[in-house]
C-alpha cells in the first residue's frame, strides 16, 4: 500500500496508463478520430448493467412502448453529464475524484469518498447479480455456486489488465456487439409495431407509471461513469495548447455520442422486447427470471440463450470498469494506491458478501430485491457527483475558455434538478415501503414499535444527506478555493543524472538454466564499465528441492551438488577470463525471500536478475521472483530477458 502525493505534490490520474495511448498528428482526420473512440465504451457498459434490465423489462411489459421517451431522455442526459466529464479530464487535467479534493475540505472529502465507495459497491453488487441470474438461468447453476464463480473474475480483470488500455477497450467494445447483437435478433424475432415505437417517443405518463419512469432514470445515471469518464480520456497523449483540448473535445464527444447511443440501443431494445412480447400477451414482468422463462412460449427454444448470453456479457463488461473506477475514487480523494488486484478483491467482497448472505437467508427469490435496493442507493450518491462537476465545468477559474457557456449550464443545472428530484422521490418512496414493512411486522423493542426507529433512523440519514449536498452545492460559490495547480512536471536533476556510481559489488541472481547466458552476458557488461579492476560479480543462486528446504545448508543431495559444480565452475571459468567472482548458495523454499535474505546482510550496489517468462496462470502458481525481489530491496535491479534480443547491435 503506497501513500501518494497529491495535485499539490504529484500524481496523475490513473498513473499507470496516463498519456500512454499515442494521438497520432497530421495523419488523416479519420485516424486521429480512432485513436480518440474507447473510453465512452468502457463507460457505457454501467448504462446497460443489469439494474437497468429490471426497470426496462417491467417499463416494457406494464406499459408497452410509452415510456421509451423516458430511455431517450435518460440517454440524452447521461450524454450531457459524460461530456462535460470528459472535458473536465481534458481541460484540467483532473479527474472528478481529484477536483473534489481540490475544492472542499478534508472532512467533506472524507464524506464524499466513503458515500462513492458505498456506490461502487452497489454497481459491483448490480453486476454480480446479473452473473449470478444468468449462470443460474443457463447453466442451472445454484446462486450461491454463482457467487463463488464470480469472484474470480478478479483475476481475469488483473490478465486483462496485463494487454493494455487499447486492448480493454476493444474487449469491451465486442461485449457490448454481442449485447447489442443478441438484442437487434430478439427485437427482429418478436417484429414490434414501428408506430407504436413511435408514438413511444412521445412524452406521456400512463397511470401507475411514474415510479417505473424514474426507476429508468435513477438506473440510466450512474455516479461511478462520471469519476471514470474524467480519469479514461487522459489516457491519451495530449497537447497542453488550447488547439490541442479543443480537437480533444470533439473527437471525445463523438466517442460519448456514439457509445451512448449504442447504450440506448440496448436498453430500448429490452423495453422493446419486453413491450412487443409480454405486454401484447398480457403478462406483467418484473423480473428477469420471469423474462428468461417466458421468452420461449414466444419466440422460441434460441431467445432464452441469446438473452442469457446478453445477460451474462452485460454483467462481465460492467464489472471491467468496476476496479478502475475503484481506484479513481481512492487515489483521488485519499490520494492512496493499493494493488489493483488487492483493490478489486475488496470492492468484489464488499458486494459479494451481502449478496451470498441474502440469498442464504432469504433464498433466491431475493434477487430483485437486492437490485432494487443497489438502484436506491446509487440516486441517494449520484446528486454528490453531478452537481461538483457542473461546478468545476462552469468555472472559468480552471477551464478557461473551455467553461461551460451559459446555455450549456442553464441545461446542465435543468438535468440536475431533475436528477436530484427524481432521485429524492424514489428514495423517499422506498423509505416509506420500509417504514411500512416494518410496521407490518409488528416488532417492538420495549415500548418502541420498530417502525418508530426505522423511519427515525432514515429521517436522520436523510437529513444528514441533505446537509451535505446543500453545502457542496454552495461551497464553490461562497467560498470557492484558488484556482488548481496543475499536475507538475518532473524536472530533471542533471548533477545527479551525470554523476559516475561505482558498481563494486555486482549481484548476478542465476537460475541454473538457459536464461543465465542473457543475465550473465549483461551482469558483465556492467562490470566492464568499472574500469580495470571491474566490479565483483556475486553469483547467487537458490537451491529449493524438498530436501534443501528441509535441512538448508547441511543438505547433500543431488541437487544441490550439481548446483554447487554449476557456481564453482562458472566462478572459475570467469576467473580465468579475468573477471572476479564469488559463489553465494543459498537454500529455502522460497527463493524471492532468500535473496531478499542475504542481500541484506551482503548488500550489493545492482542485482541482474532474469525475466522468468512464465504465463499468467505460472505467475499465480509459483508467484512472481521479480516483483518481490524489488520491493524487498533498495538496490536497483536489472532485468534481463529470457532470450537475447534479435539484431546484432541488441
């Protein structure tokens, strides 16, 4: 775990991958614009999760088309708030999470972090449940089993994460085809009325459907999107001129537009689905069981498996952004940095617990409720996130020429109003089912019907709640903090770069296979730069056989004799050449700690080591020498490759 400095210190967004994508300049319009299409992807899988499954297919069976006016709505102020994210990553170099740091207090700040935390857990718990409902539904796979399943998927984000930005980029973009594929069959299969679908687009309100509609709208916003869409467009290299952001601005609002559109695709297909299928045959869905199970009766034995498939991609493609929006939030507002598969792990257990104790306890009727419950409590987060952007957007302190026109915000300050709005009606509304099942229990503590301390409990959330947002809405007006420095740039310190270090002392970790002739060959190189004398080689090497690990250095078999000759004839054979070395054999079963052991007690000024070349799956099973040799020890190292570089100059 690393404490890291801050905007006033040094630290960027996703600092791993910041600036590491190439904007190629004076190569074609259309190429410029390809390198610029990826984040709005990965940030339109949260508008497509499975909470948004749950309101399309209950919106679309009770009401047909009416509400696809709603999902258009939805989308066009999801595209208003994503774009005026990206722009605050373009602009000023901050993510969301960073701004915010920047702007209000520690206190507040610590508030503001805990209740993104809270919300990225009730994403996470959204998107395990729709693995779990569709391994259920495919497969047969009891929930509980489901839930143990998805917690690997940890690791498959940490391989993912190994093939780069681009890479995700592109696995995101064909989950979300295949989602988009297995809908456009279904929607051709179940041949809705195109003027029905019209008339959707028409703003109307049947009876009973206002809860359903900002159901749509509460699941259609999410928080988490507008931390990550900040962090993700600086992943590409950009210019710090203003010609540089503006031709940034407009290639990202191309990708947002694009993305989000592809997102309502999907989600009024489902309405659609669901509307042409269940609502012309008169069933009430409110589940996406009850979809599952229904879809055959209609459109045949293929429907269920392609809805599956598109359940199962939606749950996996949301889950992808799940840690990177993690670690935005963290490293924003603490400014600390844990390992991204240690930060995944924790996120996916805090979603994953709950989730497997409830379907114990309550079995596995409970599902909707919980997605339910995980759409309640991303509203009562997403007022903290729209409204501080709208702030920082419209400031000219720190956007410049590149601030919000007052068009632009009398819009924006419009969408919030109705977000915070909507939002507060539907946690109000689930409040009183609260208070009122409570009350239906008939459970006293004492005196005190439970109801009593229920609504009080949830009267005090509310009213804390409201505090807070009402001071992070006037804040930056009352008192808003100087403008933002910034991220610095690393200057160069020229004394020390050109300052000769004498390599007394060369440690040259061997394995005893044909990787030593690439570690050797450059262990050597080092010493010949120390002039005559050169420095000393150490040559070490870990004998871990059952028997070496048992009795250590009093061990005589085989093994550890042939390793020994192997030392001894190469401490020689240098000796002869010229060279000075010495042998250093150890023993344990661990070789990363064995090292880490000795060169402690026998420091050396540079350790060579070798790149092990194993795949990812060997990585977990016999750990990772390298990484751990490097954190253990202060010495710089030198890692060689496994095979020489091709070329005669290499």
């Amino acid at each position: 775990m690393t404490v890291v400095e801050g905007l006033d210190g040094d630290r960027r967004s996703l600092e791993e991958v910041h600036g590491s994508i190439d904007v190629p300049m004076g190569k074609g319009r259309f190429r410029r614009l390809f390198s610029f299409l990826g984040p709005a992807y990965l940030v339109s899988v949260g508008y497509m999760d499975p909470g948004n499954w749950a309101t399309d297919l209950e919106g679309g069976a009770r009401f047909g088309y009416a509400l696809l006016w709603v999902l258009l709505m939805s989308n066009m102020m999801a595209l208003l708030l994503q774009t005026l994210a990206a722009r605050l990553g373009v602009v000023t170099r901050h993510d969301l999470a960073q701004a915010c740091r920047a702007e209000y207090s520690r206190g507040v700040n610590a508030v503001l972090w805990v209740l993104a935390e809270i919300a990225i857990a009730a994403t996470d718990l959204a998107e395990i449940l729709g693995t779990v409902i569709a391994l259920k539904l495919m497969f047969g796979m009891p929930m509980l089993l489901g839930c143990v399943v998805t917690a690997f998927d940890t690791f498959l984000l940490l391989y993912l994460q190994r093939w780069g930005m681009r890479a995700m980029e592109a696995l995101v973009l064909a989950l979300v085809a295949t989602i988009g594929g297995c809908f456009l069959i279904q929607v051709f299969m179940a041949r809705p009325e195109l003027g029905a679908m019209a008339a959707g687009l028409r703003p109307t309100l049947p009876e009973g459907s206002l809860v359903i509609a900002i159901g749509i709208l509460g699941a259609t916003v999410m928080p988490h999107n507008l931390y990550l869409h900040s962090a993700l467009v600086q992943t590409r290299r950009i210019g710090t001129d203003r010609r540089s952001k503006k031709a940034a601005c407009k290639f990202y609002l191309i990708d947002s537009t694009v993305a989000l559109n592809a997102a309502f695709f999907v989600n009024a297909a489902i309405l659609v689905l669901s509307a042409a299928v269940f609502h012309v045959g008169g069933y009430e869905v409110a589940t996406i069981e009850q979809a599952y199970e229904l879809l055959p009766g209609f459109l045949g034995a293929a429907a269920p498996i392609l809805f599956g498939v598109a359940l199962l991609c939606a749950g996996q493609s949301s889950t992808l952004t799940g840690t990177l929006a993690g670690q935005i939030v963290m490293e924003g507002y603490l400014h600390l940095r844990i390992a991204p598969w240690l930060r995944r792990l924790i996120t996916r257990l805090i979603a994953l617990v709950p989730a497997a104790v409830v379907i114990a306890l309550a079995g596995e009727g409970s599902t909707q409720g919980l997605l339910v419950l995980s759409q309640v409590i991303l509203s009562l987060q997403l007022s903290f996130a729209v409204i501080p952007l709208i702030h920082f957007t419209s400031s000219k302190r720190n956007m410049g020429t590149f601030a919000t026109p007052w068009w632009g915000q009398v819009l924006a300050w419009i969408v919030a109003a109705v977000i915070v709005a909507l939002n507060g009606y539907l946690v109000y509304d689930q409040a009183v089912e609260w208070v009122g099942l409570a009350s239906q229990s008939g459970i006293r503590l004492g005196p005190i019907p439970l109801s009593w301390l229920v609504g009080a409990g949830l009267g005090a959330a509310v009213a804390s709640v409201s505090g807070l947002l009402g001071w992070v809405l006037v804040k930056p007006i009352v008192a808003p903090s100087p403008a933002w420095r910034p991220p610095p740039r690393a200057e160069m310190d020229w004394a020390q770069a050109f300052r000769p270090r004498t390599l007394r002392r060369i440690g040259v970790a061997l394995e005893h296979t044909g990787v030593d002739v690439e570690i050797l060959n450059r262990a050597l190189g080092l010493s010949q730069t120390q002039g005559d004398a050169g420095g000393e080689l150490v040559l070490l090497h870990v004998v871990d056989s059952p028997v070496a690990v048992l009795h250590g250095e009093d061990t005589a078999d085989l093994e550890t004799d042939a390793d020994a000759e192997y030392l001894w004839g190469l401490t020689r054979a240098l000796a002869d050449q010229g060279y000075r070395a010495s042998p250093a054999l150890l023993h344990g079963p661990d070789p990363a700690r064995s090292l880490i052991e000795y060169l402690r007690k026998h420091p050396v000024d540079i350790l060579v080591v070798g790149s092990h070349g194993h795949g990812w799956v060997r990585d977990l099973l016999y750990g990772q020498t390298v990484d751990r040799v490097r954190h253990g020890l202060s010495a710089p190292m030198l890692i060689a490759r496994s095979s020489p570089p091709e070329g005669p100059d290499a």
